[in-house]
C-alpha cells in the first residue's frame, strides 16, 4: 500500500464537490493557480486508516468530457495524461441525489478512461424530503463501482469514503458503455491506427482542444491527423454518445431509483417566484445588501476600536521599551503602524466574506444572477457577467479570472474592462477610515448614515462598470452574442463550516497578501520619512528652535514642530511637494498625495501609509484615525480630511484603478498591454476628474 496517493473530486456544480472537499481536508488545503494558466486550482490533505495521506484536488466543475471553457479543459487535461503530477490514483465523481441523472453522464466519461472511480451520491439526508429511495447493491452493479451514499451537512459517509478511496485497488475499471458502437468502422479503425493507446482517449483527443505536455506532443499531433472524418461529422457522433449514455443511465435509473413525487414537500418553486419577482426581487436584494452594510458596521465596531488601540499601545511601547536608534524607530514609526493600517479591517473585510459565503452557500446567488440578467442585457453584458462583477467585491483579481466561462469575447472584454469598477475589499479601508472622519454618527430610519454612504459607494461603483459596458458596447466593433443559461441550485441552509473554511481563507489570503506589500512599503516610506536632503532636514533642530525661541513652547510641543519640518524636508515630502499641486486642487495635501501614489501597488496600502508618515517622529499614544483628524488644511485651514476632501477621496477611490496586480492580470487574458493601459488612463483620468468636481462644488 502506497503512503501517499493521488485523490481527483470531479463534478458537476452545485453537487456539493467544494462540501466534500472540506469534509475531507479541513483546514489542510491551499488556492493557487494551475501552471500558466489562471484557473484556481484549490488541493489539500486527507489523512486516511493504516497511516495513508490522500493528496486530494479539486477540480473545477463539469457538466461532461465535452469541454466548452478552459476551467473544464482543466479536468480533461489532467485525466487524459498520465504523466502529470497530480494524475489521480482514484477518481471521486461527486454526484447529487437530486439531479442523479444528469451528473452521471460524466461518471459514465470517466468509467470509460479505465480510472478507479468512486462515486459519492452528496445530499442524502434530503432523500426523505424528497422521496427518493436508491437501491444501492443494484447501482453498485450497473455502475461497476462502489458507491459512497454521503451528508455533508450530517457529517454522514466521510468514513465510508474515505475507506473506498484507501481501497482504490478493489475498484473495478470495467467502462460502463460500449461507446465506439455509436460508429464500429469508425472506432476499429481508430483501434488499428494506435493499437497500443485507450481508444476513449483517443476520441476525446480528436473532438477536444486539449495540452498534454511536451512529452506527449508527437503522439498527440499524430492523432489529430487521424482525419477521416469532418467537424460537423464529429459533432454528430458526440450527440450519439450523449444519446447513448443517456439511454444507459435511463435503464439504470429505471431499476434502481424510486421518487415519490407526492411525498416530495418542495418550497423550491414558492421561493422562486418571490426571490426572481420583476419587482420584488429587486427590492428584497436591495434590502439584503442594506442589512449586510448595516451590521458591517455595527458588528466590527468594538473589534476595530480595540485592534486601533492596541496598535497605537504597541507602537509606543516599542519606542520606549526596546533601545533608541534607527531600528526601533523603523519598527514603531514604519512596520507596527503599517501593519495596524490593515490589520484594523479584518473584522469588517472578515464579515463581508461572511455574508457573500451565505447567499453562495444558500443558494440565493444564483437567483441573483438569474435576476441581474434581465439589466445586463441592455448594457452589452450577460447574466454571466454578474459573477464577475460579485466576485469583485472581494478582488477584481479571481473576478477577471472568472470571466473565461463567458463564450463570447466581446462579453467577456467588456465584463474584464469594467469589473475593476466594482467595490473590492481593498478599498474598504479607504472608506472606513474616510467616512468615520468625514460622515457624522446618526440614523436614518434605523440606518447610520456612515452604513448608507458605504452601501452608496457600492452602487456607484456597480453603476460606473454597467453605465462604462454600455459605451464599450457601442464603441467596440466585435461581433459575438451568447444565450445565457444558469442553473438554480436547490435552496438550503449554510453549512458552518463550509462558510467558516470559506471566510478564513478569504481573509487569510487578503491580510497576508496585503500584508507583505505593506510591510515593504512601510520599510519604505519610513526610510524616504526618516531621512533627506540638505540644510534643512539635517539641521532641523536648530532651524525649528530659532524660529519659536520666542514663544513659549514645552519640550514636547518644540519635538513635534522639529518632527513635522523633518517630516516636509524628508526624500518623502520633496517628493510629496512635487505632486501637490496636481491635487491641491482635489483638496488633497502632499501627505496624500503619497498615500496615493504609494496605494497604486495595492489599493489597501492607502491607510498603511497614512499611518506610518503620521507616526513618523510622532511621541504620543494616538490613534491613526485621530492623527488624520487632526490634519489641518495648510492653504484653506481648518481640518484637512472635512466633508468636501473627503467625499472628494472617496470618489476618487471608487473610479481609479489603484492596482497594479489587476493590470497584470488584465495583460495576461486579454493578452495585449493594449486593454490594462485603456483601463489605467481612462479609469484614473475619470477619477481625477469626478473628484475634482466633487471638490470643488462641496468646498
């Protein structure tokens, strides 16, 4: 018995597939991306009986063989070439009881690449509700498979799985179908041609656009010359197949399945017409997102107050505690303020991802989706587009990514230009930190007005993508039209720790990836901060001394003065000095002007900022949000952060691509410098120019 061995999960959506994967791996699991390619790939570890690890992966969702977008080429990629790393030892064909018909066809596919495969029907506590009953000893037989009858909601099965997957050896490999029936002479003469490969491989090779590696480049191009037949001709014979399967999984569903459709008790169809109702659809979602906004706010306001303080703690303990010089300061000035910039956000960026884990895992997504449709039409888009678009209010990163299952490229261009439209997470520091200063405390018909300014930032974000894919669609002269088709998932409660694993590693993967951007800049900036040119930083304490001998200042007072003039004579303040009169008249001083150019690398990276060239020099044991506070306009006087700057901040936020990753990532799928560069001038110049107005009409 091999130590390790290699575990694929394969299923359609909405089986349950990523349930499984959890119940499995736990927290032993990471999200990358597949080499070369920006499909998620998510992995992880199952420790099995007798001392067994199974390296499971999860691949990404498939209704068959018969691929049509590149995450589904993932699957047959990886089952068609023995060669590769991860090439499973066993197949796991998550199934659900429900839909048990349709998710078979790819069970049968895979049967017939001679795979071990198990086959775990997911959803069996709702067999009662739904009354069905399975013969499992006769599928066992039909199938030639052994069948694990599984709850992830009820933890029931996982055991049973588990010891199916430690016994893959048993497994029979026997095909279900006979699939070159569909076309004998066809198929004996692919036989005869390569009598040494699977013929179902070499049929999938021939219909399918599929890579298998340089290794196996010469055996694959020599198939592809196999051509005695055309394209419509192959067309034809994969309907048969599909016909044929069908008929198979009909006959054997006859004799092993039983629904009771009177004892079915189904509130799937009332739901429906209320949750995708032309009206009150609309309005119900309208409500759900001012309830998520409110309790955004209301939840993490204890949690963020204390996380602001111990920071602030920190920092001047650190400088009092650990001996003067050049390295505490960079850690208590730079590196602990930097880091509280973002680590501040993580109950409100935690409890965004809980509420988007909810409506996925419940359900209610897709019916958003479904309902987004009737208005992305009118706009050039698809109800496709809407994922992306979600997804972006966690990163436009994954959401760009998740565009490649639009089959149209126009539609798909359109949705990658304008999904860096919508709120992502990275901007939630931004806005908290400007609205806590510059939006009073009160309510509006139970709703804080600070809730309402962050729900308004979000609309207007979603407005700006749809009203800009409405332009692009008149403006790009590329022809390409998709219907649109998604399937309504049944409604059900969330699972904890589906939803739980899902905010953990959303957050994780946020706070560490902004982590290490920021703690680079902090370095950074600390250093440009610390240190200048010239007579007027070096002798800054004689300077600053002179020029208040006369007024009675106390110690304390007379160091701020000296810190601020280092601070504005800094590598980092000539530099700040330099682009201020760009955005003065924004209403933004050099201070921010730094944050902003600095938060291009990562939007997040704007508090961060803030924070360390606010700490820099600074004594007291102050809060970052009661430093900015205290900022006072140096051409208009008064606080610099007020209501005109800051709406003035925020718009501009909401409009500039401030992200550098997602132009990379805009380069790599569209393939051209030519779109990220459109997005970054077009996105910024708009920006410059909303705040602009902002500013000065609200001045």
């Amino acid at each position: 018995m091999p130590k390790q061995i290699n575990v694929a999960l394969i299923g359609n959506p909405n089986t349950g597939k990523t349930s499984v994967f959890n119940a499995l791996t736990g927290l032993n699991q990471k999200v990358g991306n597949y080499p070369g390619i920006t499909v998620e790939k998510k992995e992880g570890v199952c420790k099995l009986p007798r001392g067994v690890k199974a390296h499971i992966i999860d691949l990404p969702g498939t209704y068959s063989l018969n691929a049509s977008s590149l995450d589904e080429n993932v699957v047959i990629e990886l089952l068609l070439n023995k060669n590769d790393k991860d090439f499973p030892d066993v197949a796991v064909v998550v199934s659900d009881v429900e839909n048990l018909k349709r998710n078979l066809l790819l069970y049968t596919q895979i049967k017939d690449l001679e795979i071990p495969t198990i086959l775990a029907i997911n959803m069996s506590d709702r067999m009662t509700y739904k009354g069905i009953q399975l013969d499992i000893p006769l599928l066992e037989k039909e199938l030639n498979t052994k069948i694990a009858l599984i709850s992830t909601r009820k933890n029931k099965g996982i055991d049973q799985l588990k010891e199916l997957m430690i016994n893959f050896k048993e497994l029979s490999t026997k095909p279900c179908v006979n699939a070159s029936e569909i076309d004998t002479n066809y198929f004996d003469s692919l036989r005869n041609a390569f009598p040494n490969q699977l013929l179902y491989k070499l049929w999938l090779v021939i219909t399918q656009d599929v890579n298998f590696g340089k290794t196996d480049r010469n055996e694959v191009d020599a198939i592809n010359s196999f051509k005695t037949k055309s394209k419509a001709d192959l067309k034809r014979l994969q309907q048969k197949e599909t016909i044929k399967r069908y008929q198979f999984i009909n006959n054997t569903l006859k004799k092993g399945q039983t629904i009771d459709l009177k004892s079915a008790k189904d509130l799937r169809i009332k739901l429906d017409r209320i949750l995708t109702h032309k009206v009150w659809g609309y309005l119900i979602f309208f409500v759900i997102l001012l309830t998520i906004f409110q309790a955004i706010y209301d939840w993490s306001s204890i949690p963020m107050d204390f996380i602001d303080s111990v920071f602030a703690s920190f920092s001047e303990w650190t400088k009092n505690t650990l001996p003067q010089g050049a390295f505490t300061n960079l850690i208590a000035e730079g590196i602990i303020p930097g880091l509280g910039g973002i680590v501040i956000f993580i109950p409100q960026i935690a409890f965004l991802f809980l509420f988007i884990a909810v409506l996925e895992e419940s359900g209610y997504m897709s019916r958003v989706v479904f309902l987004m449709d009737r208005i992305m039409r009118r706009f050039g888009l698809s109800g496709k587009s809407v994922v992306p678009l979600i997804s972006g209010t966690a990163c436009a990163i994954p959401a760009i990514m998740a565009t490649r299952n639009i089959e149209s490229w126009k539609e798909r261009l359109i949705t990658i230009l304008v999904t860096p439209f919508t709120t992502c997470s990275a901007r939630l520091p931004v806005y908290l930190i400007i609205i806590a200063l510059v939006i009073p405390e009160g309510r509006f018909i139970g709703l804080s007005y600070q809730a309402l300014t962050l729900m308004l930032l979000y609309l207007i974000g979603f407005g700006a993508a749809i009203f800009s894919a409405w332009l692009l669609n008149k403006m790009l002269k590329i022809k390409g039209k998709t219907f649109f088709v998604v399937e309504m998932p049944n409604y059900k409660l969330p699972l904890f720790k589906n939803v739980a694993l899902t905010v953990i590693e959303k957050t994780k993967s946020f706070v560490f990836g902004a982590g290490k951007i920021i703690l680079a800049i902090s370095i950074i900036l600390w250093f440009l901060a610390s240190y200048g040119p010239g007579d007027e930083f070096n002798n800054a304490e004689d300077i600053v001394t002179t020029e208040y001998a006369s007024k009675d200042l106390t110690a304390q007072e007379l160091q701020q003065k000296i810190a601020s003039h280092k601070l504005e004579h800094s590598f980092i303040g000539i530099a700040g000095h330099a682009i201020e009169p760009a955005i003065r008249p924004l209403g933004y001083d050099w201070k921010i002007g730094i944050a902003i150019v600095s938060s291009f690398a990562a939007r997040e990276v704007f508090v961060g900022t803030l924070a360390t060239i606010y700490s820099v020099g600074s004594d007291e044991e102050e809060t970052i949000k009661n430093r900015m506070a205290g900022e006072v306009n140096p051409i208009l006087g008064g606080p610099l952060f007020n209501f005109a700057s800051g709406i003035s901040l925020l718009l501009f936020y909401a409009f500039a691509m401030q992200c550098m990753s997602t132009l990379a990532i805009v380069k790599r799928e569209t393939n051209s410098w030519k779109w990220p560069t459109l997005q970054l001038v077009g996105m910024s110049a708009f920006a410059y120019v909303v705040a602009l107005i902002a500013f000065q009409v609200l001045k």
